[in-house]
C-alpha cells in the first residue's frame, strides 16, 4: 500500500475507508490541508504506544544539585562553590542556589541578594538562568542550568482549512 490519494473531500476519503474496512485517521492536523491515512486504527495506536515507551526509555532524567551560600560567604569559600558549580553544569545538571538568611541577616537582604547576582554574574557565559532570584522566607533562591544549544521552536499556527484533507493509504 503506502498509495498517496491526494487532496480530497473529507467524506469521499470516509466513504473509501469504509469500503476497505479501515479507519480514517488524521496524523497531523496543523498541516493545510490536514493529512488523513487509510488504516487500521487498533494498530496505530499499538505502533504509537510502543513508539512512546521506547522515548521514555531513551529519555535523559535532569538532575538538580544544590549549592548553598549564606550572606557573609567569603571568597575563597564563593570560589570553591564556582568551581562545584561549573562542574555540575559541565556533567550537564541543573543547579539550584540557595541562600538562608539566619538570625540579624534578615535585616540585610540585600548582601545576600548581592551574593547571588556575583555568582550569575560569574557564569552568565557558562549557564542559563532557569529561574530568577526569587525569595520564599528566610530563603533567596534561583535556579540554573547548561547554556541551551538552541533556542525554542516556533509552532505552526493554525489555519483553517475547508472541509478538504490530504489522503494516503497504508
């Protein structure tokens, strides 16, 4: 089979499919015009079904790693967490950094805020900043990760079509 039917009316491509005892499924629906196939739905579903688990398994699970500071982190304590840091993000890991304000350094927040732009500061080449600095509490956090190779993708925008979809038999 695999026979390109071409562009036809939605119910000459039911009435065929109902002929040879198969379904008519639409595989992409963003397409102008929609692409149907002649087929057996049951299998489809089993070949998708398989198709999905086999890119679960290949999947990469993201780790997240922790790395905390306080207000009054000296500098060769900043730069060893760099450096721990720049070790996670070459391994690939997400990095979450999180700063505890303890007892009076909850009136200087701005020390620890500063602390936290030093260290996005420091890698702005060799990260990608997931989550701003955001405080929860007594807590000032922020979430990084490996630079991304490329940016988002653009969607297809979605065109009306009228009532007229691309047939192929499998």
């Amino acid at each position: 089979m695999g026979n390109q039917l071409g562009v036809m009316a939605t119910r000459d491509a039911q009435r065929m499919a109902d002929e040879r005892g198969l379904d008519l499924v639409e595989i992409t629906p963003n397409a102008v015009p929609p692409v149907c196939k002649i087929m057996d739905y049951g299998k489809y579903k089993y070949e998708e079904s398989i198709k999905a688990k086999q890119a679960r398994k290949s999947q990469k699970v993201q780790k997240v790693k922790e790395i905390k500071f306080h207000p009054g982190t000296d500098t060769n304590d900043f730069d060893y967490k760099l450096k721990q840091i720049r070790g996670f993000l070459a391994d690939g890991c997400k990095v979450k950094l999180t700063l505890q304000y303890r007892g009076r350094e909850n009136a200087h927040r701005e020390l620890g805020e500063d602390v936290i732009n030093r260290v996005l500061e420091a890698l702005k080449e060799e990260c990608f900043v997931e989550q701003s600095p955001k405080t929860l509490g007594r807590v000032l956090g922020a979430l990084i990760g490996p630079p991304r190779k490329n940016g988002p993708k653009p969607r297809p925008e979605n065109q009306a079509h009228a009532g007229a979809i691309h047939i192929s038999v499998s």
